[in-house]
C-alpha cells in the first residue's frame, strides 16, 4: 500500500492529519512510519527536547519519525483508534484494526507512557476518551 491512497490535511482534532482517501479493509498495512535510525541515549536526549515522534525498534536503536520523508507523522492520536503501528517484517507499519471508509481520518492510540501525561491533553472526542495522550494501561481517571 502506498501513502497514495492516504491525503494529508487540516484536523479536527488536532493540527494536521492523516485521511483515507479510499476504503481500506482491517488488517490492511496502510503506511509504514519511517525516520532516522538512532541510539537508545539519541533517543533519550531527543525525548527530553519534547520530540514526540520517537518509536521503540528494539534493545539498541529507536526510530525517530520527524523527519520530512515520514508522512505517517502527521497521523494523530485517539482514545478509540481506527489503527494500530506494528512492528512488521523489521519496520513500523500503522495497520487498520477496522475497516475505514473514505474521508475518515486515520488515528492509532499513542500509548504515551509519560509522568508528565497531563501536559499532553487528548482532543480526539471519542466518547471514551482519557482526557489526555496516554497509555490506557497508566490511566488513573
């Protein structure tokens, strides 16, 4: 799949967005997020900078995604994600977890695991919404 099928544009919730132009079934691999490749301490220096974009790869190296070539930035976060980024044949691909119809916007759940959550408000307006951007797992409501 190529990022063809996918528009770049103003969002409702947040800044910009990432758009299904076509219908895409579940378990379609719908872009693969990419970035320069980095160490663990990159990644840690970078994160204490506010770079949201950074991706555990495995034990040595982190993906850091905010970079020009990485459309699949621009996909935001929601609290009732359409997507989900996977670690796929050695990358990380955002694939439906549902079918998404034409027009909608495509979102994944960040899964932010920060202290500091509350300086990262959620506006995804899902009725179950946390209020903010993180891990459903460190939700204290």
């Amino acid at each position: 799949m190529t990022d063809t099928h996918i528009q770049i544009g103003p969002s409702p919730i947040h800044g910009t967005g990432a758009f299904a132009l076509v219908d895409f079934a579940a378990r379609t691999r719908l872009i693969e997020y990419v970035g320069e490749k980095i160490s663990k301490a990159e990644s840690l220096a970078r994160c204490q900078q506010h770079n949201n974009y950074i991706f555990y790869l495995n034990e040595e190296f982190d993906l850091d995604g905010n970079v020009e070539w990485n459309p699949a930035r621009f996909i935001n976060h929601s609290c009732a994600p359409n997507c989900d980024a996977e670690f796929c044949d050695g990358g990380i691909w955002i694939v439906a977890n549902r079918l998404i119809r034409a027009g909608e916007e495509l979102t994944f759940d960040y899964g932010y695991d920060l202290e500091d959550y509350r300086d990262y408000p959620c506006h995804c307006g899902a009725p179950q919404c946390r209020g903010y951007v993180v891990a459903e797992t460190l939700w204290k409501g």
